[in-house]
C-alpha cells in the first residue's frame, strides 16, 4: 500500500488570495455573495427579476473575483506583460505557484498536472466564442466578407471586453498548459477533465491512478471557474438560483444556490517521497470512491444512492469504518431538493451509533463549481493544522424532512474543536457531486497509519473488447474499418442543419428531450449501440464497475444558438455601433436572424454542456462507474484511453467505454481552434467513436474476444507501423480523432504505435497490438 | 370507466406530448427511470391528466407508472361520485 500525501496547496477565492486568508473567512463567517456589488463579469446585463421571463436570470448575486492579489512571481510577470493571457490560466498560475512553495520537484520527476475545467466555466471563452460566432455569422450574410468580421469584432469589444484577440488560448488543454508554462518541466503530462461541479476532485482520482501506478511522481490537482452570465442564465432557467441574496446548504430557509469564482490546486506525491524531500505533509488521502448514479433520476436530478456508493467505495478504500468519520464536508449547494438528496445519501452511508459532524462552506464561498472540490480539500487540510472544524454559517436547521433526529449526523453552528491526538487519527470526508450524477468522495486524515492504496503496475496490457462507431450515412463497423485501411471517407464529414433523432425506443428518452440535447450526446449513445450490435453488451457482467471516459475538444453545437440568443440584446446594442454603410445589411439580417431564434420549452443546461456527453450514456445503459470528459485539445480520446487504462489497471474499474466525439463542425468553432484548422484543407467532421478495454484477465474470465491490446507509452523499437492522432484524410473528428487513431491501428493489425498529435503532449503514446 | 379505458387515454396524453410511440408507454414502464421523463415535465403532465379527467390534483408522489396513474385518477372518480 502506498499512502499519498498532500504537500502544497493554493487557493483563489473572492477576499482570499492565500489558504491563511481561507481560514480566516471560514472563521471570521463572512460570505463572499453579501458583498457582490462589483459585477465585472456583466450578470446585470441579462437580469430579470421575474422568473417567468425567458433568457433572463431572476438573480444577480454571485462572488466574483476581482480583488486577487497574486503571488509575487506572478505579480512579477505581471508587472512585464508576462502573465498568461485568460482569468482562469491566471488564477490556475497563482495557486500553481503557490503550491509548489512547498512542493520539492527534483529534475528527474514525472509531474502530472490534472485540472476540473470545462470551456462554459471560462468568461474569457465564452466572450471569445460570442465574438467570433457574430463576426462570422454576420459575415456569412455578405457575399465578399473582406472587412465585415473586423468591424464586428470591433463593435463588440466593449460589450465582451473578455474575448481577446486569439481564442484558442482559452480552451481548456491551452488553459493548463499556459498556467503551467515555464513552472512545470515541459514533459508534464497535463489533461483538462470536465464532470461539471465534481471536476477537481475529479482531479484527485486521477492524480492517485497516476501515483498508484507509477505513471508520475508528483501530481498538481487543480480546479477553476469563472461565473459567466450565459451560464447564469441556464442555471436560472431550470429554478437552481437562490430567490435572494444568500446560500442556505441543508437549511429549511434555502431557495437555491448562488455561483462563484475561484480556483484551487493541491500537490500530491505519495508519503515516501514526502517524507525523503522533507516536504510537510498537510495531509494524507486515506481513500477515495467514485460513482455515476446510473439509471433512476433524470439528468439533472441526484439521486442518493449514486452518492451514497461513492461515500461507501471511499471508505471500502480507505479501509475505514463509517463510525471513525469525525467529519464530512458536504456538497450541497443550496437546492432544496438536491440539499435533501445528499442528506438522504449521507443518512445512508453514515453510521447510525457515532456522532459525525457535517458542515457545508458554499454558504460562505458560493458555489465554484469546477472549483469546489479542491476548495472543499483545501478547507479539510486547513481544519486539521488548526485543529478546528469551522462552524456552518447562515444555518438554523434542516428541513423536517430529513428526520435528521433520527440520525448521529450534526451540523455544527459553532467551531468545533478537532484536536491531534496520538492514539488516534482525525478523519474526514469530502463530498463532491456533479450535474449528471457524477459523484466522488475522498477520506482525508492527517496519519499514514489510515488507508492507502494498492500499487499496481501502470504498463501492463488492456484489451479492446468491442469498439463501435456512429457517422453519417450509419456506415457498418466493416465499412469504417475499410475506410480506415484505405484512408479515405465515403462518408460526408457532418450530419447537416439537424441530427437524425436515434428510435426514442432505443435511446429510452422521449423525442421532445432528445431533440433539445447536443447531437453528441446523441451520437456517443449511438457508437455504444453499435458496439453492444457488433460485440454485444460487453459491459453487462459489470455495469457498477463501468466507466466512461469521452474525449471532446471545442464548444458544443447547441451551445453557440442558445448563448447567441440569450444574448441578443446585448449584440444588437453593440452592432448598433457599426456605421460602415457596406456592412449595414448584413448585420441587419444577422440580428433578424437572432431574433427569429426561440427557445424550444424542453431546453435545458442538461443538454447544452460538454460534461454532459459522459454522463448521459451512463443513465442509458445504467452505468455506476466514473464518468468525465476529458479536453486535451485534438488527442483528447488518446487522454481519455490512459485515465481509463490508469483506472482499470487500479482496478477501480473493470471495464471502460472509452471515447471521442465531434458534433460541430461549424464555422464559429472553426474559429476559435488553433492554428491546424484555420487552413480550410482541414474538415471539421462529426463522428462518435466508443472503444471497451477490459484488463485481459477479465476478458478472459468473461469469454469476451480480445480484439487489440493497449499499452501505455511507446518504445522505439517496438515495430516499425505508427499512425498519428489528428487530421487525416483532409479530415479531423477533433476530441473524437485519438479514437479513431486507435481504430486505424487495430485496421491495419500488427503492432503501431499511435503518437499524440501534439508532440509534447505526455504520456506519449499508445501501442496498438492486434 | 374502467382502468383499461383510463389507460388508454393516460396513454394518448402521454405519447402526444411526448411524442412517443403508444407501445412504449406499457402502464409498468418507470416514467422516470425508464422513458427518461424528468419531474418538471412529470408535473405539466399530471396537470394535463387532471384538467382531462376534471378531477382533483392527482399527487406528484407514488405515481411512477402509467398503471399508477391510472389508480390514483379512478381512486379520485370513486371519491367525487360519493360526495
């Protein structure tokens, strides 16, 4: 066993820039949402106080970060036009730096550095997307473009002062890399993952595969958000905003919750080398568990018992008995509904006989979504060097409906005191739960004495089980296979204008919800469908062991018409400023256009994001294991095949549905990727491809034909045949082209190694043996 | 009216708002779990099912199933012809 130690840390929270300062507003029990008044990201724009009204936001409140003061090599950077470009990079930079004041990183060390991010959390993102989506859409309606998408881009600038002049910067896998830049060695492996608000803890789960397989020897975990108004908007529209100015978590005065920004990183290396760098231990990760709900609730529902398997498998991990949990740091956001889904989850997964205190910081920090995990952590780690647990603030009781009476569960309104004590270890938990039903819990101690995990080997073979893919015109898997071997598509690149609705029977969910998601959450169900068609259902022998793992890179299609809308207003004030006389009628049927764009009654945030891909296909087939998505910008599949890989040879799971899917191939999108694609010799095209990898024992045990085998990195010698991930044939299926790198290898046969089509992107690839 | 017939017309209500297929919407089919019906669009419906039947408001909880719909309205008809 190997005990994994926390050794740095570093926060960014509206009014605290240091975990010193953190501790101080969890004492002091001030709330970053009562002093809101700045509103730098532009919420007063799109607010509406009464609910009823469309595309609007009910509440303005939220914590936005504007008083940062940054680390001083970062003030530094600053202070010469250095820093990197973006409010989250910024943010991920200053608690990078941080941690790593007290992180020992020797020359020859493997660093990792994994990140909860999702590209609708970034201000800086969305405002990029805005601007170009406008200046192309206003350029289509002129027949000689020329000077149009300029003058658009001007108009809009003081309306989306965020958006800056080079887009790709702010996507998620330049995000990491640009907050890392010149900090971490450049052999870092760095991937984005998006499980919506579980994210950073998210983070965690794989820092630990890393280290309990050997792939690294220290791991930076970090997480960060803005709150963007479009997003605010959606929340609003689905009732989740709170109706005043507060955040109740578990409180029978709650209403909803109200958003922050911030960001968070931990250093993670196991005690080992903790102990031999002489770094301080600030805490031990005893265990940690995940889960996806499965089937039950719909999409945007918890449902307890996906939580409560996750606190259960945390504490299985750690070896912990649930009655030794002095401490669990909740979730709750300050829904009514959910706050009582997690407490029913905690009920259960409790020990009835011992007092265990629960406490909530969302009331005091808001809700930092992608963030919140790691903050959560953070929070732990501070309790146990000041040996206190701080009280919840703004919390009278709970509901009667949680027959909390009933339980041994507390919720202190007073610091409690958490002393050291020799005899015995301090233990808490840490509830993360994202939308989809995305949960992670980890057990945190301050003794190695408690849990650990296995060491397994990180560089043994996985096997391909099944693979299907989804593509337009419904090729058979021979036909892709045959394509594949001889390079060339007979398949058009996209689906066109609108998305052929898969059978409601086949999908289980009615056409008025389907027609109302991103075609790529569609599209992954249907690369699975064929898979279960072609090689059966492969997963049914283990679907509470099943994980998904998606890689997608870009802005989802729905996305763009949806945030378009919501902000219309705003656009047609800002174009009102484009006098050139040339260019008036475009931008006149431009803004008729968007008027014209309205909004379906079955619309919702569950089928706009990207995190969203994951975890709808675990509903779908009733999938409990964790789900993410995973952004590492073209190779993100080749991502999401080594977190997968990491997992099953962890043994956490028994089988990965892992993938990579493109649904949008629109000229917006276009616009804001890098440099491979602004040369139209590229396509962008839509595809979903979904590969089962299996640890050959267990496909062996189970009967199920081993079609390829996997493994990590790559040797020089090992075989002559390489395919490399990206663009090919003219063609890129973006976060799906890592996929489909994998399936050229297994057409050809033999042995290939797949190369990254980033060269610097660790690990550095994956060997294809059929 | 008996069930079958207050199935039938659950069943009509159901799929045209849905837009599903009559055969998928068995009265034993989880409206939630199975047919992926979240509860917003569970309460329009009930609110549709009562104005159909003129009956008063059948109770948001413990009705997951069409055939459990069907139930609570006939159990709502015996208690409005007794009054």
């Amino acid at each position: 066993m190997t005990a994994v130690a926390v050794v740095g840390m570093g926060v960014a929270l509206p009014g605290a820039s240091t975990p010193d300062e953190l501790w101080d507003l969890l004492r002091s029990g001030r709330s970053v949402l009562s002093a809101a008044d700045a509103d730098p990201a532009g919420l007063a724009g799109l607010h509406d106080p009464d609910p009823a009204v469309a595309d609007r936001s009910y509440n303005r409140v939220y914590g936005p970060l504007s008083d940062l003061r940054p680390h001083p090599r970062l003030r530094a950077e600053t202070d010469v036009g250095d820093a990197p470009p973006g409010l989250t990079t910024y943010w991920l930079r200053h608690c990078l730096l941080q941690a790593l004041d007290t992180t020992t990183v020797a020359d020859r060390d493997r660093c990792a550095f994994a990140i909860g991010y999702g590209v609708s959390g970034s201000i800086n993102a969305e405002q990029a997307f805005l601007v170009e989506a406008v200046a192309q859409g206003v350029g289509a309606y002129d027949a000689d473009a020329g000077q149009i998408p300029d003058l658009v881009r001007r108009a809009l600038a003081g309306t989306y002062p965020f958006a800056g002049p080079e887009p790709h910067v702010f996507l998620p896998h330049e995000v990491g890399r640009r907050a890392a830049a010149g900090l971490l060695p450049p052999q870092t492996e760095i991937v984005t993952i998006d499980t919506a608000c579980s994210a950073s803890l998210y983070a965690v789960q794989a820092a630990i595969s890393a280290l309990s397989t050997g792939t690294a020897d220290v791991v930076f975990c970090g997480g960060a958000c803005n709150v963007t108004p479009s997003e605010y908007v959606m929340l609003s529209q689905v009732g989740l905003v709170s109706a005043n100015d507060q955040l109740r978590s578990f409180d029978v005065a709650g209403t909803g919750s109200l958003w922050s920004e911030g960001a968070a990183v931990v250093a993670l290396k196991t005690l080992d080398r903790a102990v031999a760098d002489g770094d301080e231990v600030l805490g031990v990760i005893a265990g940690l568990g995940t889960s996806s709900d499965g089937r039950g609730r719909e999409v945007l529902a918890p449902d307890s018992r996906g939580q409560a398997l996750a606190i259960r498998r945390s504490l299985e991990s750690a070896g912990v008995a649930a009655g030794s949990v002095d401490w669990i740091l909740a979730h709750a956001i300050g829904v009514p509904a959910g706050d009582a889904v997690e407490f029913a989850a905690l009920r259960e997964a409790a020990d009835s006989a011992t007092d265990c205190l629960v406490t909530v910081n969302k009331p005091q920090f808001g809700h930092t979504s992608w963030a919140s995990g790691l903050l959560s952590l953070v929070h732990v780690l501070l309790a146990l060097r000041n040996e206190t647990v701080p009280a919840q603030r703004r919390f009278t009781r709970t509901p009667e409906s949680y027959r909390q009476e009933a339980t041994r569960l507390r919720i202190p309104v007073t610091d409690a005191p958490w002393p050291r004590t020799a005899d015995r270890p301090r233990i808490a938990g840490v509830n993360s739960f994202g939308f989809g039903g995305t949960n992670v819990h980890a057990v945190v101690t301050d003794t190695p004495r408690v849990g650990g995990f296995a060491r397994r080997s990180g560089t043994g073979e996985i096997a391909v089980v099944g693979w299907g893919a989804h593509l337009p015109g419904a090729p058979t898997a021979t036909e892709v296979l045959d394509q594949l071997r001889r390079a060339e598509w007979h398949v058009p690149p996209g689906f066109g204008e609108s998305y052929p609705l898969p059978d409601p029977v086949q999908l289980r969910m009615p056409p008025i919800a389907a027609r109302n998601l991103d075609r790529t959450q569609l599209m992954l169900i249907q690369s699975m469908l064929q898979l279960a068609g072609e090689h059966g259902e492969v997963w049914a022998p283990f679907t509470d062991t099943t994980g998904v793992f998606v890689g997608h890179h870009g802005v989802p299609g729905a996305f763009g018409p949806v945030v378009l809308r919501i902000n219309r207003d705003l656009i047609a004030g800002a174009l009102a400023g484009v006098t050139d006389a040339t260019a008036a009628p475009a931008v006149d049927r431009f803004l008729k256009s968007l008027q014209a764009l309205a909004a379906d009654p079955d619309e919702t945030v569950g089928g706009l994001l990207p995190n969203f891909i994951a975890s709808r296909a675990t509903k779908r087939f009733d999938l409990r294991g964790m789900a993410m998505v995973v952004d590492q910008g073209i190779d993100s599949a080749l991502g999401a095949v080594h977190l997968a890989m990491r997992a099953l040879h962890t043994r956490e799971l028994d089988m990965a549905l892992v993938g990579g899917v493109n649904g949008n191939s629109g000229p917006e999108l276009r616009a804001i990727l890098g440099a491979p694609f602004r040369s139209p010799a590229v396509d962008l095209a839509e595809g979903a491809f979904t590969l089962a990898l299996a640890r050959p024992d267990t496909a062996a045990e189970h009967g199920l034909p081993i079609l390829a085998r996997l493994r990590a990195g790559q040797d020089p010698h090992d075989g002559p045949a390489t395919v490399r991930c990206g663009p090919s044939a003219g063609r890129s299926y973006l976060g799906g082209d890592g996929a489909l790198a994998i399936l050229s290898a297994v057409a050809t046969g033999g042995t290939v190694r797949v190369e990254p089509y980033d060269p610097a992107i660790q690990p550095a690839g994956i060997l294809v043996r059929v | 009216m008996d069930k079958a017939d207050v199935l039938a017309e659950l069943r009509t209500i159901y799929a045209e708002a849905l837009e599903y297929p009559k055969e998928v919407l068995t009265p034993d089919a989880h409206l939630e779990a199975e047919l992926g019906i979240d509860s917003l669009k569970q309460t329009e419906l009930l609110n549709r099912v009562t104005e159909h039947f003129g009956m008063e408001r059948v109770p948001d909880d413990g009705v997951e199933t069409l055939d459990r719909i069907a139930t609570a309205v006939l159990a709502s008809a015996r208690r409005t012809g007794s009054k």
